[in-house]
C-alpha cells in the first residue's frame, strides 16, 4: 500500500466521517469500516503535522465513534507523536470512547521505550483492533447492568 502525497494540504469532508489530509509529507485518511472508522495514516508524523491526526481522532471521539489509529504503513514517528497518541488515550478513557492503534514496526520499538504501562490499546491488524473494541463494548454492557442492578 502506498499513500499519495500532494504538495497542497487537501481536505474532503470532515475527517472521521470519510475524508482525508494530505501534505507533502504525511496522509491521514479516514473511512468507516467494520463499525469503526478507521483513521490511516502514511508518511512521516512529526511536530510540523501531528496536529492533523489529533483533529481527526478528537473528531471521532467528541461525536461517539470508535475508532481505529492504523499506522501500519507509517514510515516515520516522531517524538511529537507519543505525546498525541497519550493525548488521545487520556481523553478517550475520560468520555468513554473506544478505540484501538495499530502501530508500524517502527513505532512498536518506539513503544517498547515510551509505553511501558500498557496505556495504549495495540493490536497487531484490522481484525484484531475490531476484536479489541467488540471486547471493551461487552465489558462496557455489563458493567453498566451491574452498576444499573447493583
């Protein structure tokens, strides 16, 4: 899979409802899928452009929708990024939403260093994040019959 990159910043619709951002180093794309909207991101992720993929993740959040961080094909992740994506992890655990990040093998070493608590919700592909995500629904749903009977 290989992204597209334009020299101009484009943006077709709001991203998190199927729509993208592209610089002449970075692409965040957004498309539901599988009753998630999936949020890829290709290139290089850096102080210059981070704040690109925090709007679009916080568009997902503050409207309800799970979502799935997909940086499989990411190339480059700066430190910038690490900040971001516990940005992400700490406003989702505050409202509720659910989401699960896919990581390149490159940001899995970053990881390795910068994640040693287990804060953010990994998977290794598309299906396990979805798996991830049906899996904290049902915890959710029963937790919310106990508290409700309780």
């Amino acid at each position: 899979m290989s992204a597209v990159h334009n020299t101009k910043s484009t943006t077709t619709r709001t991203p998190c409802t199927g729509g993208q951002f592209c610089s002449a180093r970075l692409c965040v794309h957004a498309q539901p899928r599988g009753g998630a909207v999936v949020i890829s991101v290709t290139g290089e992720l850096d102080a210059s452009n981070v704040d690109n993929l925090a709007g679009c993740a916080k568009a997902c959040y503050t409207s309800g929708h799970s979502f799935v961080l997909d940086f499989s094909e990411l190339k480059f992740f700066g430190a910038q990024g690490i900040r971001s994506l516990f940005e992400i992890a700490d406003e989702c655990d505050g409202n509720g939403s659910q989401w699960a990040f896919i990581p390149s093998r490159e940001v899995t070493r970053l990881l390795g260093i910068c994640d040693k608590d287990d804060r953010l919700p990994t998977a290794e592909s598309f299906d396990a994040a979805l798996e991830k995500l049906s899996a904290r629904s049902r915890a959710r749903r029963l937790l919310q019959l106990v508290t409700k009977s309780g």
